[in-house]
C-alpha cells in the first residue's frame, strides 16, 4: 500500500513538472564563432547590451584562436556542424559559401544603407548581400612605442631610407627595432601588401585587378626589395616567432616597432594596459606614398540551416546600428558604420588619420588577387634568407593573380 | 542419423530435465565471428569506409569547401607523383626516421642494458625515461616552444649564465638548427619506447645462456654481440617497424614547434604540415590555396607506400630473426 502511494506520488510530481513552464523555452539561442579570443571581454560587453534590448535572444559567444578558426570553420560548415552566427573574409570566400548553400541570402532581410560605402561593397556580391560587418574593419599600419622614440629623439618613418637608417639607429642603441612573429608568414603579408601598395596607390592596385599592370613592373619589385631588406630589423628568430606571441612581445616593450591593424590594439591593452602607441601608415618604398590597407573585420553570415534565421538577423541589423557600432570603435576597432567617430580613443583616431595618407584593400578580400597572400606566406621565408630573388619572388605572386579581364 | 542441431535429451536424464542444444556444425566453425563482429563494424565505420570516401573524394577536384566540384580521375595522384614539395617533406621524414632509429638502437639499447643489471631506484629511471612517451605530442611541442624561443626561452639565457654562451642559437628558426632540434625533441619523446621494448626483451633472454658464455670465455662484449643481441631480434623488428610508422606521421610536434609551413623555409617541413596545409590552408586569412582533394590524395599514396615499406621491412627483419 505505502509502495503504490510513493510510486503515484512521483508520478505526478513529474506530470506536474512538465506541465510548468520553462522560462529557458522563452528564450532564442543562438550560436556564434568569433576569431579574436583577446576580445572576449569587450564583445561579451556589446552582447550583454543586445541582450537586455532583446530579453528573448540569448547569444552563445565561442572564441577561437584566429589561426585556427578557418579549419574549424571550414570542417564545421562540411559537417553541417557550424553555429548559427559565423564570420568569413568577405570576397571570394563569402561567394564560395554562399554559392554552397551554407549562407542565408540576407539582400531582402538587412538593410545595409548605414554602412561605409567600402563596407557595402565589400559585402554585396553580384548584387547580393550575404553577411553583415558588425564587429568593423581593420586599418593596417605601422605601431611603434612613444616613449622609445621621444627618449632616443626619433620621429616614425616615411620612407624606405629612413626607416633603414632608423632600423641601425636603434640596433646601435641595443634596441630590436621591429617585431615581426614571421612563423606562418601573415605579417611578411601585410607588409608587401602595404610595400607594394606605396608604389600602385589604389588606382595602380585596381589596375593590377584588370591586368593592366603587374606585380612584376619593375617599380613595384621595388615593393619585394624591400621586404627583403626589412628582415635585418626584426628580432632574434622571427621565422619561428608564432603570430601571437609577437604581438605579446610587442605589447611589453620587446621591440620598438610593429607592423599591425586597428584590431591589435585591445590585444595590446589586455596584455599591457599601460601600453603607450602611436600609429602612421607604414613607410614607402622610397619615391612612393606611405600607405596603409584595410579590410573588414569577417563579417557575420547566417548559416542556412540555423532554425533561428529572424533573430540571427535581428541581431545583425542591431549590431549594424549607432550605438553597438560606438562601442566597436571605442573598444576594439574601427567601425563600419557611417556616422561614427572613436569618442575618446587617441590610437583609433591616428589609425584613421594614417589611412587618409594612401589606403588600399587587402589583397585578399578581392576574387583577382586573393591568391597573392597564401603566395607571400609561401615565399617569404626564402626571400628573406636570400633563398629567392626579389623578381622571382614577385613573379611567384603575379603567377597567382586572375585579372578581371581574363 | 540424428540431426545433431536437434535438442537431445539423455536417456538418463529425468523428464522435467532441462534439454541441452548441441551446436551446430556451421556454429562450431564460425561462431567465432559472432564475437568479432562488433569491433569489425566498428573497424569498418572508422577505418575502412572513410577510406573508401576518401579514395572517391581524391577522384574529384573538390576544394573542401561547398558541393562543387567534378570526376577529375587520377588527375590528383599525378600531380601528387610530380609535387616537389611532397618529395621535399618526404625527404624531411625520411632525415627523422634516420636518425630516431639510430638513437633509439643505440641510447634506447644502451639505457635497457644497464636497467636490466637491476641498479638501484631501476623503478624509479624506468618511470622517469617513459614519461615522455605519455605526454601528448602537442604539449610536448608546447615545453619545448617555450624552451627554445630566441626571445621568451630559458634555454639560451641559461647556457649564457653557465659561461656556454657560445652555444645559444636562434632552434628553431636558423635553418641550419631547425630540423636537428624537431629530431631532438622526437627522440626525447620517443625514448622511452625504445628502453622498454628491448628492456622486455632483455627480461626474456635466458640467464644460463650468458652462462653458458661466459663458461665458453666469452667476454662482456661478445657475451652482449653474439649470444644477446641475436636474441632482441624481435625487439628490434618491432621498434624499426613502429619507429618507421610513428616518424612518417610526424604531424603534432613539427606544427607546435615550426608551424603549419615547416618554418624556416620549409626545413622543418615534413608530409603531416604539407597534408594538413593543402587541405585546411596555412592561415585564418584566405582559402584561396585549400586543395582537400588533392591533399587526401597525397595521404592515400603516403599511407600505400607506407603499407609496402612496411611490409618489406617485417619480411626482411622476420627472415634475420629465423637466423638468430
């Protein structure tokens, strides 16, 4: 008799429990990769402010490590394994995942008029849009500490000539005077993309995209030239200095200067928050335009097969407005919202002044040169070991490039 | 005759007894499977088609990337054969698989040897040397990152403090030093292997055969050259064979310690980066140089010579250890 009475007792305990309701059940979720681990803390912030607008969507934040966000990327979108919320290099990338299938067609969905006129483009293909650039663009120029400078008397380089004769200065003085963690080859990228770009300028590079010039047009060898001669500057063991510990050793005061975009400087502030920078575009190749390249931080695509398309696109018209665009430019990088200006960010607004000088796209983002950069990661290493000549090194990247005109 | 897969009861069973069923003839001869067949199915799954996707996926230009691509044939395997770099990257393994052989049956014999006259703490050296063995690949790569940077390491500094500073170098990213230090690591992390396979080994060659030696006048040498190391032959068969398996596969601890390039300039450079580079790209900025395809093509003609390499070495050194 006790035996039946407890075993009707659970019984409808557990009927009355599912018939509760569950306040998690109210709620959206959704999944989001992110790229930038040393962000955390400040996207979180910008979540947190989404989230108490918009009491029914709940965002599940994951940071991977940049170097291997594409593999994972890439096999979870195979394995129909990728969240709901993912970023992609916008170009030919973003074609390529939209013409899987992996993407939500978002032309009708978002609109897009607030944006920068780079950041329409950059994320409307044939007409179409299919992601969102709500964690902004990144400007890439040269960073060098104001202190080493101010005591040793120096002043940041324009050219090739003085940034050479200032590399010596600062050797004899036993200071390393450029940081450059050239493992994997990604900083010896930005630095031709800059080098070359102070020679093209944007008009020589759209001309490049058409065939109508070349990366082996012998002033813009020059550009390979002196990536060559750079290698001399930087620290101790640089073909093996991993991405992200350069960055580091940058940050604590290892070396005087560091090629590096808008988007480093909240990493440099997590590892040293007494970090004092300055930033200008980097140096020209000697009778160019010092120059600096941007391109936009992955823009956000929806997958297709998420079952929460209309808050993952109310998420990113939110993230596209004033307000998250103004904690983007305050906390991390430059924005990609027209109307908004760094509040009180001293090393954004010398970012965005370095780019006045000469700007141009990161080779990359772009489907006639996005070949180039996986050529100079390649390369590098053997032009900086005089493995490889400047030419050759040149032609190597202009072997990669499909002209629009082909 | 009685059908023997009839149940039988005895005569002199009673009659409530329980009836025994007596197998089969087919159920004496392959019952057997029956106990095999879930670790075959799971050996299928994980092992055999896999593979046999990915020997249909090498057929097809797929980047990795989307659900375009087309039937290309043996188009990938060609270039594979025409590659420089893979025959580069081979190069690289076959410099580790070299010198990791020869250390293991040298160092790692030698070690066994003396472990084996029973010296003090004996427990203590055996647990210490196979440490190593446990430690994941990728932390080992970690330890010694952290090692041998020319900026944050302790290893030059401390070389320096010791009045050796003349031996401080850039490891890991001097071309000359790279390669030789991934060995290095290897073979600290591979020791330990080697001091227990021929420890066991040594464990099992009988006492009154040394005996019988040195009664003969054998000395120590010729006690050790001639009557025990004939007798390690399986020891060494096994350890070449699973040396030769373990440094072809060399992935983990080259991508910690040099990247996914084999940096400096490709020196470090062996098929594990090459396969992994060509399929996932080499950098979280493009996929413009991801090539699945042609990177599992690359793994299937690596793991058949494997296979055949393999084969031919166990026929040879099964053949020296009839004769021993």
């Amino acid at each position: 008799m006790k035996h039946k009475l407890m075993k009707s007792l659970l019984v409808g305990i557990l009927l009355a429990s599912t018939a509760l309701p569950s306040p998690a059940q109210d709620k959206t979720v959704l999944t989001m990769w992110h790229n930038h681990p040393e962000w955390k803390d400040r996207v979180e912030a910008i979540l947190v402010k989404f989230e108490e607008e918009n009491p029914t969507i709940d965002i599940q934040l994951e940071e991977i490590a940049g170097t291997n966000y594409t593999t994972r990327l890439n096999t979870a979108l195979a394995a129909g394994e990728a969240p709901d919320l993912f970023g992609l290099s916008p170009g030919p990338d973003t074609a390529a995942a939209a013409a899987a299938g992996y993407s939500v067609d978002l032309t009708d969905k978002l609109d897009i008029s607030g944006l920068t006129p780079s950041a329409k483009a950059a994320v409307t293909i044939d007409g179409k849009v299919w992601s969102a650039p709500i964690l902004g663009s990144y400007t890439v120029g040269l960073y060098y500490h104001r202190k080493v400078f101010a005591d040793n008397g120096l002043t940041p380089p324009s050219n090739q000539s003085e940034f050479m004769a200032l590399c010596q200065t600062l050797k004899d003085k036993g200071i390393v005077p450029m940081i450059a963690p050239a493992q994997d080859g990604i900083i010896p990228a930005f630095l031709y993309m800059m080098m070359a770009s102070s020679v093209l300028k944007a008009d020589g590079f759209d001309a490049v995209r058409k065939g109508t010039r070349k990366l082996t047009d012998p002033d813009v060898v020059k550009a390979a030239y002196f990536l060559r001669d750079i290698y001399t500057c930087f620290q101790d063991g640089s073909l093996a200095t991993p991405y992200v510990e350069g960055k580091a050793l940058f940050a604590l005061g290892k070396g005087a200067m560091l090629e590096g975009g808008s988007a480093d400087y909240a990493g440099f502030l997590e590892t040293n928050p007494d970090i004092d920078v300055g930033v200008v575009p980097f140096p020209a190749v000697d009778g160019g335009t010092p120059a600096t390249v941007t391109g936009m931080e992955a823009p956000y695509n929806i997958n297709a097969t998420s079952k929460n398309i209309d808050a993952a696109v109310t998420f990113l018209q939110w993230m596209m407005g004033k307000e998250p665009a103004q904690m983007v430019v305050d906390t991390i990088t430059l924005t990609t919202t027209e109307g908004v200006v760094p509040s009180d960010n001293r090393v954004m607004k010398e970012m965005i002044e370095a780019g006045r000088s000469n700007d141009v796209r990161v080779f990359y983002e772009l489907p006639e040169t996005g070949g180039v950069f996986g050529a100079i990661q390649q390369n590098a290493a053997a032009l900086f070991l005089g493995e490889m000549s400047p030419e050759d090194f040149s032609k190597a990247l202009q072997d990669t490039v499909k002209p629009s005109g082909s | 005759m009685a059908d023997s897969s009839v149940p039988v009861r005895l005569a002199s069973a009673a009659p409530n007894a329980r009836v025994r069923r007596v197998p089969s003839k087919a159920m004496l001869r392959y019952g057997h499977l029956w106990f095999v067949l879930p670790g075959l199915v799971f050996f299928f799954s994980v092992m055999i088609f896999p593979a046999i996707f990915a020997l249909g996926i090498s057929l097809t230009n797929w980047s990795g990337l989307g659900t375009n691509f087309q039937f290309v044939g043996l188009d990938n395997f060609t270039n594979a054969l025409s590659h420089w770099p893979f025959y580069r990257a081979a190069i690289n393994n076959f410099y580790i698989f070299i010198s990791i052989l020869i250390f293991q049956h040298t160092v790692g014999l030698f070690i066994a040897v003396q472990l084996n006259e029973k010296p003090r703490f004996m427990q203590f050296y055996r647990t210490v040397l196979f440490l190593p063995v446990i430690i994941s690949l990728v932390s080992t790569g970690f330890i010694w990152t952290l090692m041998l940077s020319s900026n944050i390491g302790f290893l030059n500094p401390m070389l320096e403090d010791i009045g050796l500073g003349f031996l401080a170098r850039n490891w890991l990213s001097d071309t000359a030093t790279a390669l030789p230090t991934v060995i290095a690591v290897t073979a600290w992390n591979s020791l330990g292997w080697s001091v227990v396979l021929y420890l066991a080994g040594l464990q099992n060659i009988p006492e009154e055969l040394k005996q019988a030696a040195q009664i003969d006048g054998a000395n120590g040498w010729q006690i050790f050259w001639r009557v025990i190391f004939p007798l390690l032959s399986p020891s060494f068969t096994s350890l070449t064979v699973l040396t030769f398996i373990g440094t072809f596969r060399t992935f983990d601890v080259v991508y910690v310690l040099t990247g996914p390039l084999g940096s400096p300039a490709y020196r470090t450079d062996v098929l594990g980066t090459l396969i992994y580079r060509t399929a996932f790209g080499g950098s979280g900025f493009s996929n413009s140089d991801i090539r699945m395809s042609f990177a599992i093509a690359m793994a299937l003609i690596l793991f058949f010579a494997m296979a055949l390499i393999c084969w031919g070495m166990i026929v040879v050194l099964r053949k020296r250890e009839i004769q021993s």
